[in-house]
C-alpha cells in the first residue's frame, strides 16, 4: 500500500474501498478489504450503509487507528445547516468517536456555510481532515475566505470515459489531494475494450488494474467499489508497475466526456 500526505500531515492510503451500493454485502466486502490489505473505506451518510462499515472494522481487529474513514454531508444537510449534527449521528452508526475525512458530498445551495461549520468540527477533533466531493473550479473558489481552512480533499468522478481533467487541474493547482470515485467507470466494458485489453497483455495486469494504474499516474487516490472478493484483492496489484507515456496517452485519448453521475453545477437531488 502507497500512502499520500494531506496538507495538515494526515496520511491517506491510496487506493481505498468504496460501499455505494453495497447493500448488505458491505460488512462483508469491508472485511474482504482490511483482510486483502486496505487501510482505506470510503462510505456516506446517504448510503445507508455506515453502521455495517463500522462493525466491520471492529470485527476485523485492526486497530481503528490504523484505517483511515471518510464519510460525507449529504444534500439535505447541507441545505438545512445540519453539518453538525449529521456528523454526530454518521458517528452514532459508524460506532466511533471521530473520522478521518469529512467531506460535503455535493455543492449543495448553503456549501459556504457547511464549510464554516465543518472547519469547527475538524477544529474541534471530530475529523481529523475535512474536503468536498464534487467540487469544481468555481465552487473551491467560492470556499476562499469562508473559514481558515481549505479543502484538504475534492473527490469527484474520473474514469477512461470521463478524465475530468480540468477539474484535476484545478484540484492540483490549488495543492488539494484528488480522490476518483467510480475510477473504473462502467466495470463491465473494461474486457472488451481493445486498448486497455493489449495494455492487460503487455503489462501481464487485468484492465481495471491498468486503469487504477492509469488514476494513480496522474495524480489521483482511487476508491474502487466492488463487494467480489477476488476483484476486491486483484485491485491491490497496481503498486509493482508503472506505464509507459505513450500508454499512458492511448488512456488519454479513450476520454469520451461521458459522466455517469449527476453535474455538479445542476443537482437532481
């Protein structure tokens, strides 16, 4: 496991597990995880799913201190000013008494605000690093000046299918640490596709750890979802190699610009 500093020297693993829609195989894929090696869950408030993290964790023996948790503000939150008292209730389920990363999950109308709340809470020791997801170039500017914190973390979509590289640029350039979510896009077509199918045979690697290869390479943490037990142990092996440039182009070029998620400049919730 290969670990990146935040700018308050909190330590983030890079690669991590994320639940969306685990349903109830989240306890076990979590378990799966920790067992493969991951010191990295990701989880929300609006999963549903933070209370199975949390007895996975305990069950597993590994010493809380030793796992890095992010859980996230969801909208509704956000819109009523409830950044604190959320908090304390993802803590009631997830059965701790802090989390490593707080992030608001979208730039819900009333982000600023969240924003002053939550640096209180990290300030306070609820959190041991705060950030947002989903966050674009305008939206970080908008968080100038709020509180004395910036965002330590912007998580947002980035796949073959959609690079998202503006807003990586943008991340990057303001020294924040950029999380992929959904990181393998569509999962299903990673097989079938010719370029990433020769880079699996050149490499002697599967496509999706080519792919988490290919996030890593640009600068990104990625938390890939799966509740599969071998997948979840196979997207550990993207440490021992490295790609080529001229591969790392041919990734470039398969950017359709196609999001599978929400923008985040028009929610639908």
């Amino acid at each position: 496991m290969e670990w990146i500093q935040l700018e308050n020297g909190v330590k983030m693993p890079k690669l991590g597990l994320g639940v969306w829609r685990s349903g109830d195989r989240t306890e076990q894929s979590v378990l799966w995880a920790l067992e493969a090696g991951y010191r990295h869950i990701d989880t929300a408030a609006m999963y549903g799913n933070e209370d199975a993290v949390g007895r996975a964790i305990k069950k597993s023996g590994i010493s809380r201190e030793d796992i890095f948790v992010t859980t996230k503000l969801w909208t509704d939150d956000v819109r009523r000013g409830r950044a604190r008292e959320a908090l304390m209730e993802s803590l009631a389920r997830l059965g701790m008494d802090y989390v490593d990363l707080y992030l608001i999950h979208w730039p819900a109308e009333g982000y600023q605000k969240a924003w002053e709340d939550m640096t209180d809470l990290y300030h306070e020791g609820w959190c041991r690093a705060i950030g947002v997801a989903n966050f674009e170039a305008d939206h970080l500017d908008a968080l100038q000046g709020v509180s004395d914190m910036k965002p330590l973390v912007d998580q947002f979509e980035s796949h073959p299918g959609f690079a998202n590289q503006a807003v990586l640029d943008a991340v990057l350039a303001r020294h924040i640490v950029p999380v992929a979510y959904s990181p393998l896009g569509k999962g299903k077509d990673l097989a079938g596709n010719a370029v990433l199918a020769a880079l699996a045979r050149k490499y002697g690697k599967t496509p999706a750890q080519i792919v988490l290869r290919w996030e890593l390479q640009r600068g990104l943490v990625v938390i890939p979802k799966s509740s599969n037990r071998e997948r979840i142990r196979e997207n550990t092996g993207i440490f021992d190699f490295k790609l080529r440039r001229k591969d790392m182009e041919a990734m470039n070029a398969m950017d359709t610009g196609t999001r599978l998620s929400a923008d985040p400049h028009h929610l639908p919730f």
